[in-house]
C-alpha cells in the first residue's frame, strides 16, 4: 500500500468512526418531550342519586366507573384514568393528600393526572367533569 492509499483509507475508517459515534451519542440522548396522558375515551353518565354513586355527594368521596376514578374534591369535581401509567394497577383518590395513589408501587399523581413521584412513566389522561342537576357527565 503506497502513502496516498494509506491516508485516503485512515481519513475513510476515522469519519465513519466519528459519524458512528455520534450517530450512537445522538440515539442515547434523552427525549424532552413530555410523554402524553393515557387513559380510554369516555362518555358517560352518573345519576347522583342512586345508593351506588352516593360517595360523591361529599367532599372527599370518589368512585370508579368505566375505567375513571371520579372524586368529588370540595363540591367540585375531577376525573382522570383509573389504571396507572406503570403496570396498570386501579389508582384510588386519596382525600388526605388531594392526589390519586397507585397502590402497586406508591405512583402518586396530582388532581390533574400529572405525576408526583414513583415510577409512573407518564401522566393519567384527565377528563371533563360536569354536573347538571343530579347529573354528573364525564366525557373526554
């Protein structure tokens, strides 16, 4: 191999290197992007004055229904997805803390689905929650 093929075949090999390496460095780099809510598209109803939805006539009742948790949070009211963004597991509202937990492996997430701590990798999907009445519609 004469000098003039030595260098053109070192300088190839080295840029194929360094394109590789940060090709590889790009692909380890973290996504900022926020992952997105999960959780089932809904629309239903609760009527307010049957025995089974009677939790959330009061402040700090909550129920599930169609894979929502609703939570009745001082006469308003909020709804997110019941299964946790982890492993699936119910998340509950807990009245105490204002939040909703995971009982699996102690997610906690927000009144707006967004997480707090634990390993939940993403956000509960949050619903609208409207009362007209003794009707309560949830849908989103």
């Amino acid at each position: 191999m004469d000098r003039r093929n030595f260098f053109r075949t070192s300088f190839l090999v080295g840029g194929l290197g360094v394109a590789g390496t940060v090709a590889f460095l790009e692909s380890c780099k973290k996504n900022n992007t926020p992952p997105s809510p999960q959780g089932p598209t809904v629309n239903f109803t609760l009527d307010l004055t049957l025995p089974a939805n009677a939790s959330l006539n009061n402040p700090g009742g909550s129920l599930s229904s169609n894979g929502v948790v609703i939570a009745n949070v001082g006469g308003s009211y909020i709804a997110v997805a019941q299964s946790c963004t982890h492993n699936g597991c119910s998340v509950g509202y807990n009245s105490g803390g204002n939040n909703f937990v995971c009982p699996c492996h102690s997610g906690v997430f927000d009144t707006n689905g967004n997480v707090v701590s634990g390993p939940p990798p993403a956000p509960l999907k949050k619903y609208s929650a409207v009362k007209n009445g003794n009707i309560l519609t949830i849908s989103g």
